[in-house]
C-alpha cells in the first residue's frame, strides 16, 4: 500500500486492447476478452521486460484498469474513472448501482485476491520462474481458470440459484443435479470443513442489500437442503451468485469478478517469484513406460 498510489489505465494501452476485443465474435466469453486484451496492451509496453519491483507495480496499476476499460460496457454510460468496483459495475449490469451493491462488489473484489497455491497461482509462478514477464504471467493465470473446476465456478452456481428461484424449491433442483451425477456448485471448499469465510463476509454485506433477499433466501435453501445428506456449507462462488443473480448480472459475471480480483494477487505472487532463484519450478521427468527394444545381435 501506497499513499497517493491510483490505477490508471493508459489511453494507448485502453485502445489497443478495446480494438482487440472488438475483433472477436459476440459469443466470446469474458475470460476471452481479458485474455486477448491482456496481450494487446502488452504490445503497447514496450517497458513490459523490466521485472524490478516498481516496474511490475506499476504495471499492475495500468493493467488492471485497462482490462476493465476494455470490457464492453452493459449500457451506454461506460465509466473509466473512480473506484474499480464503480467502473466494472458498469461493464456487468445495466442495473444503476446503489452504495451498499457497490460496497458489496467492492469487498468481493478484495475477497477474492489471494487464495494460497491455487492452480491459477501456480500458473503464475511457474511462469514468473522462466521469467516472463507481468502481461505474459497474467496471461498463464487467466489460461487456467477458464477450467470448470477454477473460475467458471460462481457461473454454474448463478444458474443454480436462478432455476432455484424459478421453481421456488431447492429440493427439486438439488434433485435433478444429483440425478445427472453433478455436483452440487457453490457448497464445499476443500480448503474449510467448515464455512468459507469469504461467503460469511460477503454474505453479511448482502443482507443490506434489498433487492439480494430472494437470492439469499434461495441460497440458504439450497445450503439447508443438500445438508440433510452431506455436510456441507456455502463457499464464496454461491456468495457471489447471489451478488450477480441480485443485481441483474449474466452468469459469466462472477467469473469476470474473480478474473479482475485475482490479477492483484497473481501479480504479488509474480513478483515474489522473480526475487527467487529461476527456474526453480522447473520439474525433472522419470520415464516409467515400456523399455525400448533391445539391439539386434552382431
């Protein structure tokens, strides 16, 4: 943390990435717009190699913001300026935001920074060890938690909770996944046997926000019912479902949320790994398949 520090984004870089994400069809999911306007404002870096330490945090605070910038907004009143959470509000509902929604979006903005070695991280690191640099690790993060086990999480709960809502009983619902052999999204975390902290947090936010009441009660239905066979509790994808469900967001919302949340963190972990030995993530194979045939005889 630095006194008088902003995120600003660049208006060389904001066009490049705009024009990129532009290009691509209107089916492209965000994990898409981010990846390809990632890239493009790298090019427009050319300072982009220097990995010291003040390098890499400002590039992060140019980053970010240019990532946000480049996503289309929902309505015509795009803004690119003032808090993240007020500028990726505008580009994930055309709801108009109110403070406790916007304070809600912003905690789950913090929330979702850092969380240990997860497999983005690890990414990251790994590509911060050849010694990538920031753009190109960032990149390798967002590779990964396009996978449905990492940031499309929150996604699958979103649509829970909508056809939770639509029924007005989880137990139909819960049933129909369980008879598809899916697993219930939004409950569990192998990291907390018990509740997530992260849900706890952003639930209690979500409770002053009137217009949430209907999610959260859906969501507890949800919680409650899948209790009464295992024990488990909500995580912060089903939190931040009911965030985007509430407040007029697609499903892809919660994924962007993470996406744009996560980089900070990706980035911390980046310029940890730079101060490190490199390559020190560079793994050895041990060859344990059939043995080639052996020579013919003189």
């Amino acid at each position: 943390m630095r006194p008088g520090a902003t995120f600003t984004a660049p208006a060389d870089s904001v066009a490049v990435a705009r024009r990129a994400v532009e290009a691509l069809p209107e089916h492209a999911a965000p994990t898409d717009l981010l990846r390809v306007a990632t890239i493009a404002a790298s090019t427009a870096d050319p300072l982009r190699f220097d990995l010291s330490e003040d390098a890499v945090l400002g590039t992060a605070r140019t980053l970010i913001p240019t990532l946000v910038a480049a996503l289309p907004p929902v309505r015509h009143d795009r803004r690119d300026e003032g808090p993240l959470a007020h500028r990726l509000w505008t580009r994930l509902s055309g709801q108009d935001a109110d403070e406790v929604s916007l304070r809600a979006l912003d905690a789950a903005l913090a929330l979702l920074v850092d969380h240990d070695l997860a497999a983005s991280t690890l990414a990251v690191r790994v590509a911060a060890s050849a010694r990538a640099h920031a753009y190109a690790a960032v990149s390798a993060g967002l590779g990964v938690i396009e996978g449905p086990l990492h940031g499309a999480a929150s996604g699958l709960a979103h649509r829970l909770l909508l056809d939770v809502l639509d029924q007005g009983d989880a137990a139909p619902v819960i049933a129909d996944e369980l008879r598809a052999g899916r697993r219930i999204p939004g409950l569990g975390h192998r990291l907390y046997p018990g509740e997530d902290p992260r849900a706890r947090a952003l639930f209690t936010l979500l409770e002053r926000i009137p217009r949430a009441e209907p999610a959260l009660l859906a969501a507890r239905d949800i919680v409650e019912t899948t209790a009464r066979h295992a024990p488990l509790h909500a995580n912060v994808d089903l939190a931040l479902a009911v965030l985007t469900t509430s407040c007029g967001m697609p499903s892809t919302a919660g994924e962007t949320v993470f996406a744009v949340a996560r980089m900070a963190g990706w980035i911390a972990h980046a310029l940890e790994e730079y101060g490190e030995r490199p390559l020190r993530m560079r793994p050895s194979g041990l060859y344990a398949g059939p043995k080639p045939p052996q020579p013919l005889p003189e």
